[in-house]
C-alpha cells in the first residue's frame, strides 16, 4: 500500500472514494465545509435528518454526481471531545477503512479538516494501515478488496516523514496480528524463534537462540517446566539492537511466547482453549516492535527477550504440586499449570538481567483478570518505578495504545505465599491481574520495570464493542516503540 500525504483539495483527489470525519455534534467547517457547498448540501442535509450522528463505526457511503472527482463520498464518524484520544481516533479510521474495502474502493482519499489537530496526521495514518490489515489472508477464493493508496490531505506539506513512519509502525502493528493469527500448528516455539531469526538478520543484530540443552545448563527450569507437557522443544531468545554501543540505559522488552496455551493439566474449558494460538501476543510485539527500533536506528541499546513454548498436557507433563527453581533461584510451588506465563517470563526477565539489562518491560497475555478489570478497551499496567512508569504512561498516550497502572499493594503479597516453597505461581482468586503482576517482580532485581498485561487489550472477541475491532489488535507494539523512542531522546 502506498501512503501519501498531500495538499491538494479533497474535490480534486484522483480516488474512488473520499472519505470526510465526522465528529459527533460538532459543525461542519473547514474542508467538510467546502465539500459539502460543492455536493449542494449533500452532508449537512444528511446530517440535519439525523442520518449520521459522527460515531465511531458510523460510516455512510454517498454519491457525489461527478460534482467533484471522486465517485463516492464516505462519510465517517470518529466521536468527539474528551472521547477522541489516540486510539479511538485509530480505531475509527481502523473501521472507516474497512467498510471502504468492503465497498470496493481500492483507492482512498481521508479528508482531515477540524477539529484533528496536525499532530493526529499520524493516528489517521496508522488507523487506515491497520484497517488494510486482510484478517482473512488464508481463505481460498477470499476476494476481499486491498487498499493499494491512501491519499490523506489537510495537514499541510512536508509531512511525508510523518506518514512513513505512521506507515511503518501500522504495518509492524499488522505483522503482530498476522502472527496473532497464525494457527499454533504452524506458529510453533522454534517457527516462533525463526521469525525472532528473521529480524535479527535483517538488521544484523545480536541473536541467541537458546534450546533445551542450553536451558538446562542455564537452569531455566521454569521454562522447562512448562514445556514438558508438549512434544516441541522450547526456546529462549534474545536479539538485541545495540543503537548506543553501550552507553545509557538498556532497555529489555520481554515477551510471553506461549504459542498454544492448554492451560496443561489444569486444563482449560474448550471455550477458554478457543483463542490460546495468541498466547504469544506478547513475543510478537517485541520481536515487530525491535524491528521497527532497529530499521529506524535508534540511538539506544535494546534486547527483545522471547520466553517461546507450548503448554500442553503430555506423559511428562508438570503437576500442580510440583515444586521448581528456575534460573533466578527462587522457589515455586505450581499450584495451577495454568499459570504458565508467569512462569516462562521469570525466567526470561532473569535471562535479560544476567544479559545486562537495566530497565525491564514485558508484555504478556497473563490473566483474564485483566479483562476482568479493563476490558479490551485497555492494557493492564503495573509498574515498581515511577520515572519508567511516566515514560510508559506518556509513551501510551502519544501512541494512541492505551495502558492503565494498577497498584501493587504491599498487603497482595500474601496472596504469593506459599507454604512449601518461596512462591506459589497462583493466587487466590482475587486481584487476579495484579498477583501476577507482583509474581513478575519477584524476578526483577529491584531495577526498574513495567509489566503490561495484554491478555484482553490484544483481542477483541466481543461482538457488543463496534468501536474496538474484532480479533487480533497488535496492542502494545506501538507504546514501546514510543517508549524506546522517549528514551532514546534522554526524556528520563
Ligand atoms: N493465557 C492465559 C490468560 C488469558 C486468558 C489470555 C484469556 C487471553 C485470554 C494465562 O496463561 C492463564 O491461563 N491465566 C490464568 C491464571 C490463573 C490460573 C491464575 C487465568 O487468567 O485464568
Ligand atoms: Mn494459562
Ligand atoms: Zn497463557
């Protein structure tokens, strides 16, 4: 697809659609305006009769009667006020694009008049790219339109720096979705580590790629644990751009590579089991999002670490009662092998400290209690340091991904205690999110870090929410390539 920005007035974009926002009762003005004298009041009539009320979702197709150069007018909404944040706005023109496909139209021209500001050039950008994203790339005889061109205008000249990286980070976004998606057949740990391969060669980064062997001489037995129940070796990555030879901090972005999550003997319903192909929602956003640091050349030092395996029910399978010390020497009890993610990931924080890493952000898939907090409108965030925190917050912001601080209340620990060893991987049902959570910082050495639980921000699998997209979302790729970017800039 092709992404251009241009200054052109909307009447005379060579498209088949021009695509104007509309933001929930707010009037017409600028080049909304315009269009809508040069269609004879085609868009106020519309809107007077209450025909579209400028939601998100809302998207009306129009004729414009040969009176300016496109075919169609799409008429979409993108909400309003303190509603319209970065992802909203991403979302909107997520599902703008995708009704455009469905009408046929392969070229698209988005018309930004007031009230987006010129920083949001980049929210629309990336919103359209993902809306290009095809979810049903493996159905034979699938016929669904492609975008081949976007043609944004209203933001003034100059910006084609700005739409390419919108560009590039849509399409990253998309490549995490496609392996969301990926049926777990395919996607297995070492196909898993293979794409972890792809990244590190095109780019010529430092790569380790860790198997059983290796694991057990390293002491990664809680990796190993997990993955005793399932006939693929695991593996233990880690690829690392060096965009500052070693000066300034080191920022490790661990990922949750479970690539088919059973849930082992504590076995997952068949519903519950529905959607564990992107258990590895997390690996792939820090394997896109490092290929995204490393093609831009970020002046910073960072590692993705990938914790990558099944968690399957076989002979060798681990026992809830089992006790394990993985390689940051800590004790488990496994009260629930359901409880995996926390698992796998101690271990790979620990790989990435033994590694040099001075500040720790993983993404992972980890509990339903974290759609049990925020939904899918959100990622679940807890953090031990504020400065790490504030960047993260800030980087959500500006990415248009969001991320929500849950605290670690000192009286949750208790909920870690176990009596035999000196964790137990699952609490007691409550503050489900959060236990998880403080498992992790268990592992982190007191240095700084942030876990973002994604488990419900990744995917959308409810119908009622027409303003999220439906299946894999790419969450989290976005925010920590900003994040990365805060720090590469000294914002700390
Ligand atoms: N992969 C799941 C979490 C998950 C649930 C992700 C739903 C996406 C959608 C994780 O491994 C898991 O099973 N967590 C358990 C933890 C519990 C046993 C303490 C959960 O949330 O039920
Ligand atoms: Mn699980
Ligand atoms: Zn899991």
């Amino acid at each position: 697809m092709r992404a251009l920005a241009l200054d052109v007035p909307p009447q005379q974009l060579a498209v088949d659609a021009v695509a104007v926002a509309l933001a929930g009762g707010q009037p017409l003005a600028g080049a909304a305006l315009e269009l809508d004298r040069l269609l004879g009041g085609l868009i106020s009539e519309v809107l007077g009769a209450g025909e579209h009320r400028g939601r998100p979702n809302e998207v009306l197709p129009l004729p414009t009667g040969g009176r300016i150069s496109a075919r169609r007018l799409l008429l979409y909404g993108v909400g309003s006020g303190s509603d319209l944040d970065g992802q909203r706005l991403r979302y909107a023109h997520h599902e703008m694009v995708r009704a455009a496909r469905n009408y046929g139209y392969r070229r698209l021209g988005v018309v930004c008049a007031p009230p987006l500001s010129a920083g949001q050039l980049g929210a629309v950008v990336e919103g359209c790219v993902m809306g290009a994203w095809e979810r049903r790339s493996r159905q034979t005889g699938s016929r669904a339109t492609s975008l081949d061109e976007l043609q944004v205008t209203g933001f003034g000249t100059g910006r084609g720096d700005d739409v390419a990286a919108a560009l590039q980070m849509g399409e990253a976004t998309n490549r995490v979705r496609e392996w969301q998606n990926l049926p777990p057949n395919e996607l297995t740990p070492d196909a898993l580590a293979g794409i972890g391969r792809e990244v590190a060669g095109r780019h010529g980064l430092d790569l380790e790629v860790l198997g059983p062997d290796e694991l057990r001489a390293g002491g990664y037995r809680l990796l190993l644990g997990v993955a005793a129940g399932s006939a693929q070796p695991p593996r233990l990555l880690r690829l690392e751009h060096r965009g500052a030879g070693g000066s300034g901090p080191r920022l490790a972005l661990v990922g949750k590579g479970i690539t088919f999550d059973s849930g082992g003997l504590s076995l997952k319903t068949a519903t519950g089991m529905e959607t564990m192909k992107a258990d590895m929602a997390g690996a792939a956003v820090v394997l896109s999002a490092l290929d995204v640091i490393a093609a831009r050349r970020l002046p910073l030092d960072v590692m993705a670490v990938v914790a990558a395996t099944e968690n399957m029910t076989g002979p060798a399978a681990q026992r809830p009662g089992d006790v394990v010390v993985g390689a940051g020497g800590k004790s488990v009890e496994i009260t629930n092998t359901d409880a995996e993610g926390r698992l796998v990931l101690a271990d790979a924080l620990t790989l990435a400290l033994r590694r040099g890493a001075t500040h720790l952000v993983d993404l992972a898939t980890l509990t339903g209690a974290a759609g049990t907090a925020l939904g899918h409108a959100g990622t679940v965030a807890v953090s031990n340091d504020e400065e790490l925190w504030g960047l993260t917050e800030r980087a959500a912001e500006l990415a248009g991904d969001r991320a929500w601080r849950l605290p670690l209340y000192p009286e949750y620990r208790g909920l870690l205690r176990s009596r035999i060893a000196d964790l137990r991987n699952s609490g007691y049902g409550e503050a489900g999110a959060i236990c998880a959570g403080m498992f992790l910082e268990q592992f982190v050495e007191n240095r700084p870090w942030v876990h973002l639980d994604i488990a419900a921000s990744s995917w959308n699998d409810n119908d009622d929410l027409t303003s999220i997209p439906r299946g894999p979302l790419g969450s989290g790729a976005r925010l920590v390539v900003k994040l990365a970017e805060l720090l590469a800039a000294g914002d700390r």
